[in-house]
C-alpha cells in the first residue's frame, strides 16, 4: 500500500484492492476483511479515548 493509502483506507477502490492483495500474495477477501477489522478497531479507539478524556477512562491511562 502507499503511505497515502494507509493514512486513507477509504480510497481503495476494486482495483486498488486488486493490487494490494496481489503484491500481498492474499485474496482480495482478505484485504477487505483486514480493512473492515481497521475500521472497527479505529472507532474503538476513538470511543475508548473520548471516554478518557471526559474523566470516565482509567486514571493514568
């Protein structure tokens, strides 16, 4: 992937995929369940540090 790809996931289109996964030497299935398990993970993250940043997290984490 190029640098821009991975700080944009969203611009991969059915071709891109494509050359992704084969330079990967992976399915495009696989590509596009890494990129949808990201994307779960992303949202995670950003709930887990808004929760922190309101005081409901873990003190000191």
């Amino acid at each position: 992937m190029t640098d821009t790809e991975r700080r944009s996931p969203a611009i991969l289109n059915a071709s891109r995929k494509r050359r992704v996964a084969r330079g990967a030497g992976v399915d495009v299935s696989e590509i596009n369940r890494m990129l949808k398990q990201f994307e779960l993970f992303s949202r995670m993250a950003k709930m887990a540090n808004n929760k922190h940043a309101g005081g409901f997290g873990l003190p000191g984490f």
